[in-house]
C-alpha cells in the first residue's frame, strides 16, 4: 500500500503532524490496517502524548492481543514510560514463557536498562537451540559497553561463525565485535569476505571503515556520502521547520575565525561563565541556537557583539539531539573555519590548554593535516548531593571536583573509530551511552555529524585528544530528596590540570606537541 510507505516514511522522519492526518485517511478507509493501528499508537509516543498514546496501545492490544508486531511495540511504550506495574499485569497474559521473555527484553530495552535485558537474553539463548537468539543476546553484549560484555560477545559470536560461516550477517556482526575488540587484521579480512553485492548500510559503514584503516580517507569519504544519500539520519535530514536569526547587529563570520556552536535553553546562570571562558580559550565567534528559551537567555545573547544567534521552537529530539541545526549552521557559516561544537555546562580542555590556547592547537591541527579532534566527557561533582545544591557557578571551581577515574574504550566502525565509556553518569545515574564526543571540526573538511556529537562522517582525527569537564548540578546527579549520602567512591580523583588528564591517559598528545607546547608555555612565563 503506498500511502502505508509514506505513512512510514513519515514516522521515521518524525513529521508526527502530517503523519496524524495520513493514518486518519488510511485508517477511515481501512479500519483494519494493523499496520496502520499500530503505527498510530507508535507516532502519538514518538509525539511524546502519552496520554493519548497510552489510548491507542490499550485499543490496540485489545483488538490484537496475540499480534508479535503490536506486542512488542506495546511494552517498548511501557518501556519508554517506565510503567513496570502495567508491564507485570500485561506479562501475566502471556501463557508461553519464551513470549514472555521476550516482552520483558523489549521492556528493559526500550529504558535502555541493559543489564536487565542481558538477563532476559541470556535466558532467551539458554531456552531455545536457535542461533537468532544467541545472535541477539551477543549485540545486547556489544551495547553495554563494558569490557567483560564486549569479551562474551565475541566469544558468543566466534561460535556461532564456527558453527555457520557462511552466514552473511553471522561475519558482519563478528567483524564489528572483532573492531570492538581492536582485533583488525581479522575484522578487515571478515569485511573483504562480504558479497560485494551486499550494499546493506551495516556492510557500507563496514567497508568504510576498512578503508579508513588502509589509510584511504577519501575512499571513505565517498563511501559516507553514498550511505548518507540513502540512509536516514535525523541530524542530517530532518526537516528544519524554524531556524531564524535573531540578533540585532549584524555581525558575520570571517574566514580563519575559531567558531563556536552551541544550542541551549534557559542557561540565564550559565551564560555569562561559558562567553568568558571561551573567549579565553581563544573563540572568535559563537554561533547559538536558542531552543525557546524563556529565563532571559535570549535577551542576552542578542546583544553580545560576537554572537550570532538563531531561535528555533522546534523538537530538540526529532533535531537528532540538536545536531540538524548544527550542521546546517557549519554550512552556512564555517565553511571556512575550525568549529567547535559544545554544550554550554561543558568546559574543554586539552594537553597545554593554560598555555596553548585553541589558537595553538589548531596551528598544529593544520599542520598535521588533521580535521577533528575527540574528547571524553568527564563528569564532574562535589563531595555529596546537598554540596551540589549549594553549589552556584560552580563550573569555574573544578578544582573542589572530583570524576570518576574508571574507564573503558573499545574500537568502533564509524568516526572517531572508537567510543569511551563510564564515568559517573553511569555510577550514579545510569547513563549507559559512550562519554566520547567530538568537540572540534574544520568546517571545509565536509564532516557533518550523525548521532549527538558522538560520531561523525569520516575525518582524519587528531592524535591530540581533550576532554569536556561538565558540572550536572542537581537534579541529575542527585541521589534524591536532598540526600547527604557522597557521591565520592574508590575511583574518584579530584580534577587539577591538563597535565593531570594526560598522567590518566585520559587525555592524550604526541611527544613533539607536548616538547612544543611546554616550551611556548616556558617562553610566556
């Protein structure tokens, strides 16, 4: 059915508007479009009216109470909400136990609680003698993160290829556990064996990163424009409904300026802190996109000379996190500069920052040739929940904080071709995602970026490496309820200097920037 297609078309855009009066034509004409029924329930959640979404999954489930595709769209929706009450009640009606399982897996999924769905998939595996499971349970393993679930990844899959190597998506996924692993020689060897034929995106994205690793970058550059002509990615396709500018004076940017963009929302307390720090830094110009903010935010900015500011009331979300703005922004005004991408309760350092300045760091970017640079998050935080609440401006005290000194970095088959995890939002509040970003761009080099800040089309990265110390004050480090219990444990280490980064591995820099970089900094003093 076309208007179906389209119908899909337009959820995985996220033009939740349109797609409403599609599915009410398609729906008056069929009442018993499934498909339709259940991709309604789906566009209300993505809308985030749960209310109403929690309407139209309760009619769905009564009308298809043993549908696969609505059952388990269903308890994502639970999932999303939270509602493990309503999920109990409605795995109570399920009679077969594998069925079951399954439900709860999509459930913890969907709250990206992932050790809760490695025990359901491990379960699923152990259940029943089927490869698709094991298969499962393995990516489950690659998502989590952590060093000893990559290993039960890869050994779960080296059995199954054992077992079946012939299986096309059998050598895929164990190419991408193989990268994980670092393992490259295999992995590009396993890459090489995919049917040439075989144009899936999983494959492509793999095929560009063997190229990236025989040191063809603009073999993978091409590849990248290929998947992204054919692949969507909200941060880069989404529809930009209101992106206007705002500010009264007129400023432009200038070629070889150091740009800065950022979106943000209410960050009246903040906004004064992050303006000083990087014009310190060395930024030239910031470009802001002020998501509807409504604390004074704007009212500031507008009338900051070296700020060029943009006000969008549109979906942060459907935005892909903001970065559709961001890479329509580097188009329009950093075509010819060095952009640096951060969020305003996040500070960036870098080895010899005190000394270098970004300025310095860009001069040897350029000349090694080098077009982006990535950086690990490093959560910072007080003693304890109520010093957090006490705490004003408190981005400009690092030295009071302290960070979780507990890391694991694995390879990754897109830019920056590795991911960083842990850290205290994963301690404290459960943040399963990658602390790596990347924090700095060369706006001619074409790179635009994916998913967050994350990942990128390909770019020759820097063999200089920073960090981005960020204060969550408050509600999202908290243990709740104004607690006094501490947030310090065995690993956490006080933040003192770039010097210190370095020591860590944290940060990382080659032996002639740092010779360089100290002897500038010997000179000033």
């Amino acid at each position: 059915m076309d208007m179906l297609a389209k119908a899909e078309g337009l959820f995985k855009r996220e033009e939740f508007e349109e797609l409403e009066g599609l599915l009410a034509d398609i729906l008056a004409r069929w009442p018993d479009a499934t498909t339709a029924e259940i991709l309604s329930a789906q566009c209300a959640m993505a809308a985030k009216r749960y209310d109403q979404a929690g309407d139209r999954w309760n009619a769905v489930i009564a009308k298809y109470p043993d549908h696969a595709d609505a059952r388990r769209e269903y308890v994502r929706f639970l999932g999303a909400t939270r509602n493990h009450e309503e999920l109990e009640r409605y795995v109570a009606t399920i009679a077969a136990p594998i069925a079951a399982a399954e439900a709860r897996l999509e459930f913890f999924l969907a709250m990206d609680d992932y050790r809760a769905a490695m025990e359901q998939a491990a379960y699923l595996a152990q259940q029943k003698p089927d490869p698709a499971f094991r298969l499962r349970h393995a990516r489950i393993l690659m998502r989590e993160g952590f060093e000893a679930a990559q290993h039960a990844a890869l050994w779960t899959l080296r059995e199954l290829y054992e077992m079946s190597p012939d299986s096309i998506v059998i050598r895929q996924n164990l190419a991408e556990a193989l990268i994980g692993a670092r393992d490259y020689d295999w992995a590009k060897e396993l890459v090489a064996s995919l049917p040439a034929g075989d144009k899936r995106v999983e494959v492509e994205v793999l095929r560009a990163w063997s190229n990236h690793t025989e040191g063809d970058e603009d073999a993978a550059k091409e590849r990248w424009k290929e998947i992204t002509s054919h692949q969507y990615f909200p941060a880069l396709h989404a529809r930009i409904r209101t992106l206007e500018r705002i500010d009264d004076h007129g400023g432009e940017v200038r070629p070889g300026e150091i740009l800065l963009l950022s979106v943000l929302r209410n960050e009246v307390a903040r906004i004064k802190w992050f303006l000083d720090y990087y014009r310190k830094l060395g930024v030239n110009r910031f470009v802001i996109i002020d998501n509807a903010s409504d604390d004074g935010t704007e009212n500031i900015l507008a009338k900051e000379p070296d700020v060029i500011l943009y006000r969008t009331p549109d979906s942060y979300d459907a935005a892909g996190a903001g970065m559709r703005w961001i890479n329509e922004l580097v188009g329009q005004h950093g075509k010819q500069n060095w952009c640096l991408c951060v969020d305003v309760n996040e500070a960036l350092v870098f080895p010899l920052y005190e000394s270098l300045g970004l300025r310095g760091l860009i001069d040897y970017l350029v000349w090694k040739g080098h077009e982006a640079m990535s950086v690990t998050v490093l959560d910072l935080y007080p003693a304890a929940a109520l010093d957090a609440e006490k705490s004003t401006g408190g981005e400009t005290q690092w030295s009071n904080l302290s960070f979780d000194n507990q890391f694991y970095s694995r390879g990754h088959p897109i830019c920056p071709y590795e991911e960083t995890f842990g850290g205290a939002g994963r301690r404290i509040a459960s943040d399963y995602g990658p602390i790596s970003k990347i924090a700095l761009i060369n706006g001619s080099a074409g790179i635009r970026f994916l998913l967050g800040s994350h990942h990128i089309t390909s770019a020759r990265m820097s063999d200089v490496t920073g960090a981005l110390l960020r204060h969550r004050l408050g509600q999202s480090l908290r243990n709740g309820g104004g607690s006094s219990e501490p947030f310090l444990f065995k690993d956490s280490v006080h933040f003192d200097s770039s010097e210190q980064l370095l020591e860590l591995g944290i940060c990382r820099a080659p032996e002639f920037f740092l010779k360089v970089g100290r002897a500038t900094r010997t000179k000033k003093d």
